[in-house]
C-alpha cells in the first residue's frame, strides 16, 4: 500500500492541536502541495499512514521516545513507525540488530515479525524526523517540511507531561538534542544500531545497554517497565 489521502491521517486528540497548526501553516500546506504534486506524477509514496506514531501512541502516553530519520523506501516495508515493519516483511538489518541488543541485553528472543506497534502501545513514541518516502528512493521527501512537524512533536515531548527516556542513536537523531531538555529527561546516546555503526565507536550500540537503561529508568520513577 502506498500513501492514504492525506484527510484520512488520524492522530490521537491530544495531539490534533499541533498538527492541526502545522497543517494551517506555510510549511504544512507547502509539504501537502508537495506530496498531491508527485502523487499527481505517479510517484509511489510510502507508507499510506505517515502519522500513525501519534495516532497510536497519544501526548499523555508518551513514556520514551525513539528517533529514527526517514521510512524504509521499498514495497510494504513502512508502517509508520520508525524502524518498524508490518508483519510478514522481512526484518530489516538495523531492526535485527536492534533484536540482537536486546537478545543481549535483557536475554530476549527475536520475534517472529518485526512490527513494533506492541512498543507504540506501550508508549513507546516511534517517531521518523521524515515521515514519508518515494519507493526505491532514501530520503527522497528529506527538507520538504515533515521535520518542521516532528521537530514540534519533539519539544512538545520534552515541554509536557512527566519525564522521559530519549534515545538518540546515530548523528542524525543526535542533532535533535537541543530541542530536549536534558535536565528534566534521561537522553542516552549511541551509534546507529545500522550494520555499518552498530559496532563501532565512538558508542556502540550493540553493549549499550539502553533497553535494560530504559526499564531501570522508568521504574525508579515509579512507573512500569517496557515489555520489550
């Protein structure tokens, strides 16, 4: 499936008053030009919800929030979720070694699929800086306004409701640090769990630990911890 009409994107209510704004604004109506335009074109775009992070996983709910930077690019791969696949589609190399992390860390087992939506309900925010693609093309819909969107869905993450676990993995998504109050949340930091950094320095993010950091950070604040 390619992408859905735009009219037909939900999202969670208490998420509707900034995308609502970002949709009325110059930026917002820029990006929906863009994408009726190469649509129009017979671009195939992916994935057919883009806003289907905030839709499953609402403002209140938000608990950790994990950045990845643009949507797999190839035929039924995204579901809007960073690093996440829908059910049936081949694991993706970075997703499996996000799997072999958390054999490693918390003696887990690789699932059978690689869908993450289990994540999102939990609170886990799976939010792409670029929420869609062109098919075969990586990063083909990069600086067309989507990151003006997630940079807001970001800081409205680190302005409202009690603190949470930010991890940043990979120069991309560590970019996005100072829009993260550091003071109030716990930021980890690593290498992209990519095949080509997932082992190398300067953090490796294969021993990083960050699942396990997660659960530990969370339920010293007296909440719950993720069921990886």
């Amino acid at each position: 499936m390619q992408l859905a009409d735009p009219e037909r994107w939900p999202v969670s209510a208490d998420w509707s008053p900034l995308t609502d704004d970002f949709w009325a604004s110059t930026a917002g109506q820029s990006l929906l030009g863009f994408l009726r335009q190469r649509l129009a074109l017979g671009a195939l775009i992916y994935p057919p919800q883009p806003l289907r992070a905030l839709e499953l996983t609402p403002l209140a709910q938000v608990r950790v929030v994990i950045l990845g930077q643009d949507p797999y690019h190839g035929p039924g791969q995204a579901e809007g979720l960073a690093f996440s696949v829908a059910p049936g589609v081949r694991i993706p190399p970075s997703l499996r070694n996000m799997f072999k992390e958390l054999q490693r860390d918390l003696g887990l087992q690789t699932p059978a699929h690689g869908s993450l939506v289990r994540w999102a309900q939990q609170g886990v925010l799976l939010l792409n800086t670029c929420l869609t693609v062109e098919d075969g093309q990586p990063a083909s819909h990069a600086g067309q306004g989507w990151e003006v969107l997630t940079d807001a869905v970001i800081r409205r993450c680190s302005e409202s409701g009690p603190p949470k676990v930010f991890l940043l993995w990979g120069a991309h998504a560590q970019k996005k640090l100072g829009l993260i109050d550091g003071d109030r949340h716990r930021v980890l930091c690593a290498n992209h769990p990519s095949p080509l950094s997932a082992s190398r320095g300067p953090v490796p993010f294969i021993g990083s630990g960050h699942f396990r950091a997660v659960n530990h950070w969370l339920t010293a604040q007296g909440g719950s911890a993720i069921d990886w």
